[in-house]
C-alpha cells in the first residue's frame, strides 16, 4: 500500500497531522496514489459522510493531476491541495469558496509560554460553544470525543477566552478553537489560554505542537508568532459546488 510517510517524509502536514494506521493493508486502509514526490489520497473528513482527495508534493500540475485521477475514482465532496496548486484545479474539483489555511508547528523545547490565568474546563462547559459563536473558525466543539481538554479565562464572571486539544494519532497536540470574546480582545488573553494548552500537553510528553489558521488572520499569527509558533504550509480547501440536475427535454 501507498502511505504518504512514504512520499514525502519529513513533510511536517503529514508527518504530524496524517495517521499511518489509516493506509495499513487491509478493508479499511485508504487509496492513495503517488508519482515521484506528489502524492494524492482519499481522507476521511471530520463531518459524517464527507470524503475529501487531499493533494500534496513538489510540483502543483502533477498533484493536480493525482487529484484528478484519484476524484475520477471515487465520489468526493471537497478538495485539499497546497495554494500553489490551487488554480490548477478543474472547475470540476474547484471549490467555489475555498478556504485558504496555513499550518504551524512548535517543537516542545521551543515553546515561549506567557504567564497564564486560564484553568481547565469540564468538556461538558455549556460556555465553551456560547464563546465560540464568535468564531469564524472553529470547528471543534463541547462534547466533540476528540478533545483531550479545554481551557479558559474568565473575566467579570464571564467565560472570555478559550482553546482545545485535540491529540492526533502522531501524538502531536493539536490546538483547536481558540476563541477570545469580542468584548475582551486586545488583553492578550488568546496567548494565555494557548499557552495553558501548550503547557498541559507538554507535561504530557507531546513531541510536537500543532495548529491550523486561517491564512489571513493576521492577529492570530501575532499571537502565535509570540509563542513560538513557525509557519510550514500554506494550502486550500473546499466543498466542490454540487453537480447541476440533468435536464431532459
């Protein structure tokens, strides 16, 4: 079987971020198909009954080209495939809002904690969801099975920031949702709470730190920035546009 750990080892999205377990032999183990250091697969998607083509490598036409043939196979409802990559897409597999992500990375020792009021949460914290109504981003949430733990801040009584953890099968702590109220921004409350995150799966023995942005969140790469954090990928995802009714006359 075709792993992409195989393709392109050292990529830090799949080294950290793509399971091997899931391209073992076997009924389960998931397609995927190569051509020098480009490699596509069908990825399982977080949302039930979603399956996406993920795309990466060296050269954008020849991961382009995978993510086609791999699509020409399976029924898929979304794309994942470096920026660069991205025009080259047929319309067919173009999303028609694409989400245009970056990837950080922070090894353990490098990690720049800030001083931090944040304490745990019970996952079962109705303010986690209240507080990440605010995000435009956020796609984890309460009772999601994935979450390792939640952290917040509170001010005047009221939850004002908070940020997950989820813990991906690289053992790799993944930080998710970090939300900060609109009525308390500016406080550097979003270092805290991450740096509360960060501090807990360290102790755990995390061998890397992880997280996903937006790629214009320019507050957010401060903030991470700060932290320690390094940009390492940029990329785009979507939901294909559905198929059109056939008309018959």
């Amino acid at each position: 079987m075709i792993s992409p750990h195989e393709v392109l080892p050292g990529d830090p999205l799949v080294t950290w971020m793509v399971s091997r377990a899931d391209f073992e032999a076997g009924p389960t183990a998931i397609p995927a198909i190569a051509a020098g250091r480009n490699v596509a697969w069908l990825g399982r998607a977080t949302r039930p009954g979603e399956r996406w083509v993920t795309g990466m490598g060296e050269e954008p036409a020849e991961i382009v080209r995978l993510v086609e043939r791999l699509a020409a196979e399976h029924d898929v409802d979304g794309v994942t495939v470096p920026e660069d990559a991205f025009d080259g897409l047929p319309a067919r597999l173009k999303s028609p809002d694409p989400g245009l992500w970056c990837l950080w990375t922070l090894p353990p020792d490098q990690a720049r904690l800030q001083a931090s009021s944040a304490i745990r949460l019970s996952p079962e914290d109705e303010r986690i969801d209240d507080l990440l109504a605010h995000s435009s981003s956020a796609h984890v949430f309460r009772g999601d099975p994935r979450v390792v733990r939640w952290a917040g801040i509170e001010r005047d009584g009221r939850l004002a920031a908070v940020a997950g953890q989820i813990a991906e099968a690289s053992g790799a702590a993944h930080l998710v949702s970090v939300c900060t109220h609109p009525d308390f921004r500016g406080r550097g409350l979003a270092s805290q709470v991450c740096s509360r995150i960060m501090a807990d799966a360290i102790e755990d023995g995390a061998p890397m730190l992880v997280l996903e942005m937006y790629s214009a969140n320019e507050s957010g790469r401060r903030v991470y920035a700060r932290l320690g954090f390094t940009e390492c990928g940029r990329y785009a995802s979507g939901l294909l546009a559905p198929a059109l009714p056939t008309v018959r006359s």
